[in-house]
C-alpha cells in the first residue's frame, strides 16, 4: 500500500468498499488453503572475517569481531518484528533458515542468544502457538576463545549452532502434521580455516501432513551459497531426488541462494523447469526481491536486488497468492530491518 489518503468519495461509498474487501477476504481463504511463510533470521553478522583468517590469531579476532557485529544487529529486536509478521499473516507452516544459538561463557562473557527461543518467546507474548514440527541441525562452529569478555584471555568461549526449523500453528484445528525428516546434503562446501575444516553442514527438513483430508509435505532448507555453483545445484538435484518425491502436494520453502532471473546460478532453473512451480509467478511482473540489506542493517533504503527466497509447489498444490514481509524499516534506527532478507508468504490450496 502506498499509505495515501483518498478524500474523494463518500462515507457511505468507502464502508461498501470496505466490506467488499472483508467479503473478498473471508472467502479467499478456503479450508483446502495452507498460508506458509518463509524467514531467513539472518545470523547477525558477515562471516567473511573467518573466511579471511590465515592465523589461529586472526581466527579468534574474527569470532569477536562477528559476535560484535551480532551484538549491534540486536536479534531480540528483529525477533519481535518476524513475530509481529507471523501475527498480521497467521501462517500454518513457518519455514525458518539461520536459526542460530550464539553462545558465550566464561567471566563477563556477552550474552548468548537463542533465536529459536527469543522467537518463539515473543510469539507466545503475542498469544501465538507455534510449534517445532522439524529441524535439521547445520553448522556447528566452536567452542572458541572470545575476546569480548572482562575475564583473562581463553576464560571466556563461542560456540555458534545453525538449524532449519519448520514451524507449526497450534491454533489451526484442522491441520495434522506428522513424520519429520531430516538429512544432510551429500554434496559440501568445505573451507579450509586456521581451525580446521569447515563446513556449513547443509541440509533439509520435512513434515508430512494433512488438511481437509488432503495429504502434502512441506521441505525447508538453505542452500550453499551462490559462489559455489557446483556444490549449490547438486544439493538443488539431491532435493528432487529426496524429499521432493512425494504422491501428494509438495510445498518447498527456504532460502535457495539462486536468483530467480538466473543471473547467478542454475539452481532455481533446476527446481523449476520440469518440477516446480514457482508461487510468485502469481505476481507478473515484480520482480520481488528479498536479498540482500547490508551486513549492518544500518542501510535506510532498500538494498534488496534479486529473488532468492521461494515458496515452490508441485503436484497437488496450487498457489493462489504470494507477498514479502520485513520489506519496510521496522524502527526509526538501526538495525532497520527484520533480517538481511525479506520473507514470502503465500497462499497454496491443495487440490
């Protein structure tokens, strides 16, 4: 909406009209319908300092200088702007990506954060019920000593965790959801650093369900990232070949780090050229953005400039609508916004 105020027309006119839209609305949703969303929380941080680490030294001095950064990016914050998107859009299935635990110990050690928790907190505040139906456990980095403490040098550590979540809504009645899944991608990404290999540990995870008696499975996942081709687009092929082969509805949602205009990786024309559906494709002509705002968030203005984040469907599954949530500032000053990227939110029937 374009926040515009139209004087013109009568009060009589505008209550017709808003009762229209009420109608519209009430009868959009029909009881074969599943609202999904999916998040990126966003780490908190560049990890590019421990990538360019030659030194255990600098190993260590790029840990603090990333927990640093996931200090000032304040997730309790962001935390409680995803939870005021999942409250305005009431999604069944909430597919979650960087759900990270940072946590530090030792004497004067800065606090640690559970993002899982810290959301999940602030929904339950907002008198929302969502449920952990699935998580697939990612990188796990750590402990390591941390700089960011009053106590002597090595008495405090960081130990980062990053999971997929799928989130369920108890308060919809009518939907079941069983049979969760997860696995680990055969193909990797490995990085050689100061403290050993390193790898994110991708992979996916899925619920199986039902809906007005209509069966489906719904896959989240977080690909590798886009300079890796190679190792991004045989995980998006393991995908198909894995959890995507379902007899019913099949709902993927997460972060594919494959634009969607091609201009970076193969991977979502794997997904979609003989497979899925793209829910977007109910928006001609936006282009959508969803990634990426500064590393900071500390950028006023939009930074987001290609399509990355999908809901796909395939089978028995149709989408009817699709949006972005967290594409607006938030608060008045930094961190502006929700996450690094932009969530989607679509509504998909089972037919």
């Amino acid at each position: 909406m374009d926040g515009r105020t139209h004087r013109f027309g009568t009060i009589a006119t505008l209550a017709v009209v808003l009762v229209a839209g009420m109608t519209a609305t009430a009868e959009a949703k029909d009881k074969r319908d599943l609202t999904v969303m999916t998040q990126n929380l966003y780490v908190g941080a560049s990890l590019a300092p421990v990538n360019a680490a030659t030194t255990p030294f600098e190993f260590i001095v790029a840990a603090a200088t990333i927990y640093a950064e996931v200090q000032f990016t304040d997730y309790p914050a962001r935390a409680d702007a995803v939870a005021a998107e999942i409250e305005a859009n009431a999604p069944d299935l909430v597919a979650l990506q960087e759900v990270t635990s940072w946590t530090s110990t030792g004497p004067g050690a800065p606090p640690s954060l559970d993002f899982l928790a810290i959301l999940r907190q602030d929904l339950a505040a907002r008198g929302l019920s969502y449920s952990v139906a699935a998580s697939s456990n990612n990188a796990h980095v750590g402990p390591v000593p941390l700089l960011l403490c009053s106590g002597p040098f090595g008495s405090c550590l960081l130990t980062l965790q990053d999971q997929d979540v799928v989130l369920v809504n108890d308060g919809n009645a009518s939907l079941n959801t069983f049979n969760p899944r997860t696995a680990r991608y055969v193909a990797q990404q490995v990085q050689t650093t100061p403290a050993g290999p390193l790898s994110f540990n991708r992979s996916w995870a899925s619920i199986d369900g039902t809906l007005d008696g209509k069966t489906f499975r719904f896959v989240t996942t977080h690909l590798e990232i886009e300079d890796f081709p190679a190792i991004q687009e045989a995980q998006a092929r393991e995908i198909l070949a894995g959890p995507a082969k379902f007899a019913g509805a099949v709902i993927a949602a997460g972060d594919f780090n494959s634009a969607a205009d091609g201009s970076t990786t193969r991977s979502y024309a794997i997904l979609t050229k003989a497979y899925f559906e793209d829910a977007w494709d109910t928006n001609p002509g936006d282009p959508g953005y969803s990634c990426c705002q500064s590393d900071t968030l500390t950028n006023a203005t939009s930074a987001l400039a290609s399509r990355i984040d999908l809901v796909l469907t395939h089978g028995a599954a149709r989408a009817l609508e699709s949006h972005l949530v967290g594409n607006a500032p938030f608060q008045a000053s930094a961190p502006f916004w929700p996450s690094d990227h932009a969530g989607v939110v679509a509504t998909v029937r089972l037919q």
